[in-house]
C-alpha cells in the first residue's frame, strides 16, 4: 500500500499531501467549507465501529483483496464481533496458497472452480466508521470505509490504535451528530496494524498512573495529547516573553563542576565505569587465573608489607603507588572471575580505584542542578539572558512535585534588584497564564471537563489578580494563627485558604537559601523571594544576588564550600560587579498548574525517577 | 552610591527604570529623539579617555569626595596617565584617616588646616569619556563625567570593564563622530571597579582562543556579544519556525538507557562513585590497618582458595559472593591508604564492584546521544514533533566541529518519506538564513567586518538557491573524479567546489548510518541525507526511519544490539506504524555559518571538551 500522489487539497501544513485533522475540522465550521473535497487524510484509530450491510453489493469493478471467493449468503445485519471476521480473513492468504500450489493460475477451471469450493467464505461487505486522531486536533474525524468498494477486514483497522493513512472526499454526514464534516474513503494507502494483545490501549481508559510504564504510548491517549500541545504552547509562550523584552536565550552546560546550590544530591559524569565486553566476560577463570592468582597472591603481600612500612614512615609516595597498581591487578583478577559469574549480563564493569584526574574531564563533573549562576556571567555583559533546559537532582524520595530531571526556565538580569526581578517573575507568569487561555483554547476545554473544571477560571484570576508581596516574618505570622507545622510545609495555605491567589513571600532567612543570595542590612536576612499560587505551592524562586566581592567571599566560606570552584563566580564581583537579580520558574509544576493535574509524571514525557528509567 | 528612583523617561523594557543603550542609539536617529531626555544608563566601560580641563574649577557646590582636599596649582591640560592619578587618589583616605585619628572633626581649625597641608593634593577636574556597552547593541554609548560637578577618579571609572550606572541627560555631541547622541551624566548611582592586574580584558584584543579560557568573563567582548545574540536569534527563530508549521516541542530525555546511534562514546551517569569526605581521608593510617590489614590478608587468601575451588566447580556462587566481599573490603582499606596520602585532594573515592542494580536508576543510564528515538514516539502520535537541547558525545579528539556537549535541533513528521523531510530541513535551514538577515542585522555588520566579510552574502544565495538533491553514489561518482580521499573527508567539496551552494546527499550505504533508517529496495542502501554547505560541512542529517517491524528487528540483530533495550522502539512498529522522518540540525554549526567563524568553541558559551571544564 504505497503512498501515491493524488490531487489533494493544498495543505496549510507544508512537505505532506496529507491535511492535518485540525484543518479539516476548523475549516468545516465555515461556508462552504472543505465539503466535496479530496484530501488525504492520516492518524490513528481512537474508537470505531463496524456497521454490517443489510444485503450483499454487487462485485466492485475493481477486484479486492480476495476477489476469487465473493461472498454468497447474505448475512444478518449488524455489528460483527472483530475477532470473529479477523480469524476468517486470516485464513484466507493460506488457502489462496494452496490454490496456488495445488492448481496454479494454468490449471483448468474446473479443478480451479473445485477447489475454490474448498475456501471459507469472506465476511459480507461493512460499513467501518473510524473516528481517527492524528494530534493535531482534541477533537476526531469521522472516517467511514465501505468495504465493498475499498477492501479491508475489521480486524486490521478496527482496533484502537491503528494507523491509517486514506484518500477520499470529504462530506456531511449522513446521520446528525456533534460532527459536521466527515471524510468518505475512495483508497486506503497505508494501514498499520496493532498487536490487540499486547498493545496497552486496547483496555479501555487506563488510568494516568497505569500509563507512566508506557511513555512511548501515552501520548496516543487524548489526554497526554492535549498535555503535550498545552506543555508547547507554554514553551513558545517563554520564548515569546523573553525575547519581546530583550532577554538573550543563553545555553548553560547540562555538565558542570560547579554545585550552584549546595543542598542537592548531584549526578555524576563520567566514562570511568566501563562496561564489560561479552568477550571479556567469556573469558574463563582458568585463563584469568592461569595468569594472574600467584601474582595477586604475591602483590597482596607486598602491598602489606609496603602498608607496614608505610606505618612507620609517611612520605613511602612510590612504595603506596606500586601497592596500589598491584591491587588494581587483584581487582582485575575478581572482576574477571565475577564477569565470568554474571556470563552475559552486561552489568559488571572492571572496577578500579577511580582517579578523576583520569576521568574524561579531569575532574569530578556533574548534571547541573541549576543554570542561574553561569547564566549570571551573561547577564553580566549582556544585560538580560534567560535559559530554559533540563535540570538535575538525585533525589530518591519519589514525590508528586519531583523528579531526577526537571525542565526550568531561569532568568538573569544586570542593573536590577529584589524588587525589580519579583514584577518579572509575577508578569512573566500572567503571560503564559493568558497564553494558554487564548491560544489553546480547545484544550484548555478538554482538560476542564476532563480534569478539572476549575482550571480555566483559575488561569483567568491569576492572570487579572493583584499579586501580595509579603517579607518572610509576615507570612509566618500568618501561619503560626492557624497551624503549629513548619513554614515550608505549610507555606501553600498562603495561596490556598488565607489570599486565594498567588502571593510572593521574600526575605527568608539566610540559612534557607543558597549563598549567593544578597545579605540583607539586618545580616540575618536575605534578598529571596518565592511565589506560592494555589494548588501547586511555590512554582518561582528568585533572588537579588550577592554583588559585593568581601560578602560573597564570606558567605562562600559560611557554606563551607571549595573557593576554587567559585573562582570563576567571584570574578564576576572583581571585575565591573552590579547588582543583579533573577528567578527559577519550575517548567513542569507550571504545566500541572494549566493542565489541572496533579503530578508532574503525568506531564513530564520521559519520567527519570529512583529506580526508573526504561528508554 | 545607592540606586535612588529619579525621573526617567518610560523604558520600552520594563522591570527598570534604566534605558537599554540599543533603544537611546535607535531613537537618536529619529527628530526630535531622546536630546533633552533624562534617562538612567547602565553598562560597562569598552573604551575610555581623560581629558583635564584647562583651568581649574571652583569649587563644586556640592563636596565632592574628598572635599576637604581641594585642589591648588592647576594642572597642565592634557590626558593624564591612569595609574597617577590612581596612586594620588588612593593615599587620600589615608591621610583623612590621619587628620580623624590625629584631630578629628573638633579639633581646632589651625591643628586641621596643619594636618591638611600634609595631604598631597587631588588631581584637578577631568572630563572622563566612557563608552559605554550593556549588550543591548553593537554600538556603544558616549557618556561624559565632568568631575569636577561628578565626583569620581579616574582609577575608578576609566579601566575597561569596568559597571557603571548613571543618571543624566542625553545630549547633541559636542565634538562631531559618529555618535549622535551621548549622556551628560548628572549623578553616579554605581560603580563596580576592576582589578586591572587580575582581569583577561584588560590587555588588548585577545584573540579568541585565548578567551575561550575566560567563559565568564568573554561575553563582554564586542564579537562574543554579537555572536550570542545571533545564536539567540537562530534560537528564537527555530521555535518559530516549527511552532509555524504546527510542530509540538517534545522535551525528550537527557539521561537515557537506549543507544540511539550506537556509533559513539557515551557519557555514564551514575550516583555510586561516593567523594571521600576530608574527614575520611583524614583518617590515619594506623587506624584504618589496625583494624583491616589482617582481614586484608586472610580475605585475600580465602579468596585465593576459592577461586582455585572454582576452577574445579563453576557453580559455587556464594563463595564467589564472599570472595568478592572481602575484596571490597580490601580495596577500601587501600582507599583509606590512598585517601591519606592525597590528603585533602578530595579526588579520590570509595572504590567499589560496581553494580548498577544499586545506581540510581538501577540500571546503566547514559547521556543522550540524539534525540531523535524518543522523539519518534511523540510524533507517532501526534505527527509532528520536535526537540531542541544538549546532546552528549565523550569524544576525546579535539576538533573544531565538535566538543562534548553540543545543542541540536531535532525534528520528527509521522505520514512522511525521504523527499518531505528533506523539504522540511531545507526550508527549515533557509528560514534560518533569512530570519538572521532580517532580525539581526546590525550584528551581521559587525560580523562581516571583523569577521568574515563574505558573511551576508552566503546567508542571501543559501537563502535563495536551488539545493541539488543527488545520490550518494552520484556524490561518489564526482568526488572521485577529483580527489582519491575518502567520501567523508571530502564530502564538502562538494558544497565548497562543486555546486558552490547546499547540496543535499541521500540513500547512504546502509553500514555507514544507524540501524533505525529505513532499508531501501536495493537492500544496500538506506533512505538516509545529509545536507552538506559551504564552509560548514555537514549541518543537517536526517532520513525515513524503518516503519516495518521485521525488518527493523533484523537491523537490530544486524549490529548486534541489546534487543531488550529497544523493545519500546519496537512497540512504535508493533502497534499503529507509520510511515515516518526526521532530521538533526547542529545548532553550533548553523552558529558557525552565521556568524563567519570556524570554531565552535567560539560560539558555544561553556565549552565541554576531553580534559576540559573549569566552571
């Protein structure tokens, strides 16, 4: 079933024939529309139905798949059971085979006729209407298939999940339905089929939670679907905001050898663990040890004689590297001996004492935790820059809020201060709350029937609400009233029960928040903000950031961190410092926040969490 | 010299009451422009001179800094060296200090006027003349101190580099330049000096490769700010471009466990390799053998004895097992030995036999190679997807085409083959080429004079030429003709000499491209291309990816991949397959091309090469 070329409608969508179902739909609620029209139309099955002819057509001019063995008794009318039509079709390539082997296109027409006899017959022609979804649209297109003119079984385009790629008209539909266009199929060019068994959509609606073990599937649910496009749309709309007000997009490193923030666990970067070769592994102990058990033996025995000495004197530096080599050796042996064990599971790696100074950069490095500091050096030469990209903690607590990768969008600006960083985080967060609302608006529909009806109304009020700005001490005022939990825990009923929209809470007390956050005049406080909004809790930190060399330079030592890996940093004060300050927004939380959902693993395409990660 | 709210004219950019130099030098082209306006500007000094004024000044209204020390004789006019006048400057608080110390603000008028005497006098009145740049523009701002009404020195302000924010009026220039406009500054709201000694920028014009050394501090230079701008141009216009033609950004993941081209070296990521704490390390040697040396040896001997026991039995696991414990346990007494002798080069870490069922994810993960596996499964259900993000290779050659981490453009259309998605990354890459011309063009004037002056007009023709599509054995055909090299080193001739524009390569020999691309009929060749340019070299490859699932499960068996690993990939065939494309930009190269350099560490803001991250 090759794809040809018929004259189709001009796609708004350039490089294809085919016509987004999207434009079909938008382009029916207008006068005359795209009635009457040949399209190519493609997507995937996401519900159908087969609707049986109530008497038998006549043979089709054009012969279809199995033309030899037309159908003779009319069949009662109705819905047909698919496996039922799906076992007869499957049988029918196998008898056509023994025709061809026993009688052959030669063979005389008797014997022909005669064996023919032998073959089940095909099931009566249907009509199959498949509402079909190629992404580009919440809502579906009806496509109806007559097979009597266009030869197929129920059984390869039926079921949920089929891909279909079809020429035809379109046309209203013969029955009234929320449908005003529908697509009547004159050529089907491509059909792939599903495994029903295997393929996790078959059941009916499985839950979000049930769906996270097949990310490769999900986005065919019309949820994720519209998750996905509300997701881009709020990824255009950053790029939109920062680039109307000046701010260069600047690509941090994903790897890094500077901890920006201090708090987090960090993943590691590094070519050091190599994996042992199937060779290798398959290297018999008897081999391994033919060579090296004596020498090991005997390097053990060195190795302590040597850590003996190394008692009675300290400075033996040659003597503790020959040890050393020699129980890299001994490590060797046992890792040949445990590969041999493993056989073929590919998990073992030659241990070694792992010397960073050999590691690919010559040096520890890691997944960046936080793009804000290297982002500062731009912003301090270019004025105002912002990142957006993926960023890491290995945090094993599984959690509604985090995962192992998070995207983030992060904003640096020269020449301005606490007060300054805040209106833009707040503004910046009403655009893409606006955004949402009018240019994804058929989502924004399905999700608030689908997920929650409140979703729309609360983009609207976080868009048109007045944003409290409240010092740290207030906000814990407030929260000591009504409960006796701590700040960070409880710091979501600010925005959910006491102001009911987003409220920004800044000056946090120095301990709580990273080093380069400016010092306030009270030297207990510090130039950070957060902006808590309801359902979701804090979805923006930001703050005026430390400009003063001696301070930071303090502030570094408080945090008991290494000064040679803030070297790079403290230049930015050495030389032409300013005041500066920028915020984090947390890309998944804000998707969470337009979707209506709950749990950024429901948004997230890839989850990488503790103990998963299975592509 | 705090940031007070004087009377600004409204920003265009919000946030600040400063005004961004790029919208003063636009608006001064037009009548009546900002002439008259007060503004406050902020920047860093690019280019700096004194002049002395002629005569002396009287004394200023308001004290000046060290108003106590007026000057006397007056100075010959003239611009003065820095340095001087630093060196007066800078003894003046010391010898303030003295008077407070020695006399103090009640002392008698006649022990002061003694004292003050002592102090050698301040340097006459200068007009400093900064240029001024905030990454706004190309173009710099003149903005002129009298200090004899604006207090500051010369050591202060003058050195390159140097931050300044100011507050004043905007000017017709009194001499004529090329400047139009320049800000007679009022007051001084900051200044952020510079260690002249310690600071890269102070000699002049270093060359780019020196100042790949200082990431932090280059984009302060003229060509490195234009260069990140028209990366960020090339950025926002990527969005645009896709976002245009109804693709969807599909964040896919950085850290992966497939391989998605199984050609290069992968990054690992890993938690297990644990930092020795400096207070393990400070452990001494005495302690940690005390305890282990003997168990050392004895485990090493049982350990000896099973092995030999397993040369006889392969079947003994947990003798293994114990074996492999007590190793553990003698390689963390070496690592104590080694710890201690590095002392507090915390380099060293607990080595251990790997086993990546205890790493984070349980299993091996890796930093993405491409995106474009992951991709696939968004578009074969939504149609058209991209992606946008670092991807990884721990290649230890230095070239000037590649380093270790590398921003890539990957799109992926379901319901298309080979000619649509070579369509698509030709327009893709022409919308490129004219989106810079039109948005950057002030930056493209600066990179055609210093950088490469036939810049533009590559851009124009790759805009508007026909790209000649042609097989790769064609390609072969020709460059034989020619050279006797290899097809891969000379692939750019053609670009370069041959056709003199883009020329796009297609259906490769299947050994050469990864195991997804689609097998052609011939069976040797794969629906594979490449888009080879001027200069550049390869900037975009792409292909129809394998939609039939017998055949791509052969591939898989064909270059002896781990099945397992790409069961999901599977599932996209097993279920629904489509007919499918895509293609990857390099985003660092598209840089290269625009701006007319030829190194990509020149364009890259943090550069990640072997041996090679210092922030």
């Amino acid at each position: 079933m090759e794809s040809q070329e018929p004259n189709v409608t001009k796609s708004p969508l350039m490089y294809l024939n085919r016509v987004p179902v999207k434009t079909i739909l938008e382009g029916s609620d207008a006068e005359p529309g795209f009635v009457g029209t040949t399209v190519v139309v493609g997507g995937w099955v996401k519900v159908s139905k087969e609707v049986k002819e109530v008497m038998p057509q006549p043979p089709p001019t054009s012969p279809p798949m199995a033309s030899d063995a037309r159908p003779s008794p009319p069949h009662p009318p109705g819905t047909k059971d698919v496996s039922c039509v799906e076992v007869l079709q499957s049988r029918i390539p196998f008898f056509t085979t023994i025709i061809r082997v026993l009688g052959g296109s030669t063979s005389s027409p008797a014997v022909r006729q005669k064996l023919e006899s032998l073959i089940p017959k095909p099931p009566p022609p249907s009509i199959f209407f498949l509402q079909i979804n190629d992404g580009s649209s919440v809502s579906n297109l009806t496509v109806v298939i007559d097979s009597a003119t266009v030869p197929v079984s129920a059984g390869q385009i039926l079921p949920t999940g089929t891909c279909v790629l079809v020429h035809g008209v379109l046309e209203k539909p013969s029955a009234h339905g929320k449908q005003t266009i529908e697509l009547k199929v004159e050529k089907i060019l491509h059909v792939g089929t599903v495994e029903q068994d295997k393929y996790p959509l078959s059941r009916k609606r499985l839950p979000l939670d049930s769906l996270r073990d097949y990310p490769h599937i999900r986005p065919r649910t019309t949820t994720v679907a519209s998750v996905t496009r509300i997701r881009s749309g709020l990824d255009f709309a950053t790029h939109t905001f920062f680039q109307n007000h000046g701010f260069l997009h600047v690509h941090v490193p994903i790897i890094t050898t500077t901890d920006s923030e201090g708090f987090s666990e960090k993943f590691q970067v590094t070519t050091l663990l190599r994996e042992t070769s199937k060779k290798e592994a398959s290297i018999g102990v008897s081999d391994a040890d033919g060579v090296s058990l004596e020498t090991v033996e005997a390097a053990v025995k060195k190795k302590s004689s040597i850590v003996e000495e190394l008692k009675r004197s300290d400075s033996n530096r040659e003597a503790l590297a020959a040890a050393l080599q020699d129980l890299r050796k001994t490590n060797e042996l046992a890792q040949q001996v445990d590969s041999r064990e493993k056989s073929k599971a590919v998990t073992a790696v030659k241990p070694d004492l792992v010397n960073f100074n050999e590691d690919f950069f010559g040096r520890q490095s890691y997944l960046t935790v936080s793009g804000r500091l290297h982002l500062e050096s731009y912003a301090c030469a270019l004025g105002r820059v912002y990142s957006f990209g993926p960023r890491f903690h290995a945090d094993k607590t599984v959690s509604a809020k985090h995962v192992a990768e998070m995207w983030t969008v992060e904003a640096e600006m020269a020449f301005s201060q606490l007060e300054d960083v805040m209106k833009c985080a707040e503004d910046y967060f009403k655009f893409l709350c606006r955004w949402i609302l009018d240019n994804c608006s058929e989502d924004m529909t399905f999700v608030s029937k689908r997920i929650d009806k409140t979703v729309v109304h609360r983009l609207e009020y976080m868009d048109s609400s007045f944003y409290d700005k409240i010092p740290y001490r207030e906000a814990v005022e407030i929260l000591r009233k009504v409960t006796d939990k701590a700040f960070e825990t409880q710091i979501h009923y600010l925005a959910d029960e006491h102001y009911r929209r987003p409220v920004i809470v800044y000056d946090y007390p120095k301990a709580v928040k990273p080093f380069y956050v400016r010092l306030n005049d009270d030297g207990k406080t510090v130039a950070a903000f957060e902006m808590v909004v309801p359902k979701i809790g804090t979805v923006v930190t930001g703050s005026q950031n430390e400009e003063r060399f001696d301070i930071l330079n303090t502030r570094i030592k408080e945090f008991d961190l290494s000064k040679d890996q803030y070297e790079w940093y403290l230049d930015l004060r050495r030389h032409g410092t300013v005041k500066h300050s920028g915020f984090s927004l947390g890309f998944d939380l804000m998707v969470l926040l337009a979707t209506g959902l709950t749990d950024v693993r429901d948004v997230i395409p890839f989850i990488r969490s503790h103990g998963k990660t299975n592509n």
